[in-house]
C-alpha cells in the first residue's frame, strides 16, 4: 500500500503581494511617526548655541517644554497655562517615576519663564530635566 500522494514537482513561489503590504504600513508608520515628532517642537523658537551642544538620543516618553521669548509655554505646538502644565506634569510623574523632560526656551527668552518651569516640575518631583541647545558651526 502506498499512503504517499504524488507530487506534482511544483512549489510555492515567492508572494510579492504580502510583501507590498507590509512596506505600505511601514511607509504610513514613519511618515506618521515624523509629523508627531514635528508637533512636539514649536516652531520658531531659536534655542541657544553651547559649545557642549550635542544631539543626544531620545528617551521614550520624554515630554518637550517650548518656551518662546514671550514667555509663553507650549507642548505639542498648543500653548498652555503654567497651571495647566503642574498638572499635566503632576499626572505624569506619578504614573513614570523617571520622566525625563526637555526645555527648549528660545534663546531670547527671560530667566524668569525658565525657572517657573523648572519651578513646577520640583513641585510635582521631576527630576530628569533637560535644556535644549545646538552646537556652534565653528564646532568640531
């Protein structure tokens, strides 16, 4: 007795069509994934020149405070009572105890608007600040 089925020598080729759908929702996965990363950066806001300034990797979660030379503060290009910001900076540390934050204060802007920020995020425990800056074109 024989239990084998024949075979009819053909097998099964390479399927492009599956292949285009994956590279679809890749491309609609990045170009999503930068229009929100240009929503988290107001623009307009000319941060300062360091010597030290070097682009450093992102964090995940990390939240970006826009301060222009108004004083005025912004995150997700939306601009945002100082009130409003302990807030949402209250409810976001007690949910990520390490929460990482970034200021970008326009190079024009008071020391005053600077240290109510740094202000609230001692009144609701962050301590993971960071400032914005970029490096001078003379730079190495």
């Amino acid at each position: 007795m024989n239990f084998r089925k024949k075979s009819s020598g053909t097998s099964a080729g390479f399927q492009i069509a599956p292949m285009l759908d994956i590279m679809f929702i890749l491309l609609i996965f990045f170009m999503a994934s930068t229009i929100f990363a240009q929503w988290e950066n107001k623009l307009g806001i000319q941060v300062p020149v360091a010597d030290s300034g070097i682009r450093a990797n992102r964090e995940p979660g990390e939240v970006i405070v826009n301060v222009d030379a108004e004083g005025k503060i912004y995150i997700n290009s939306q601009e945002i009572s100082l009130s409003r910001l302990e807030s949402l900076l209250g409810q976001i540390a007690e949910t990520f105890k390490s929460q990482p934050i970034i200021i970008r204060a326009d190079q024009e802007t008071r020391h005053k608007y600077v240290i109510d920020i740094l202000d609230v995020c001692r009144k609701v425990d962050i301590w993971n600040i960071a400032f914005s800056t970029i490096p001078r074109e003379d730079a190495p």
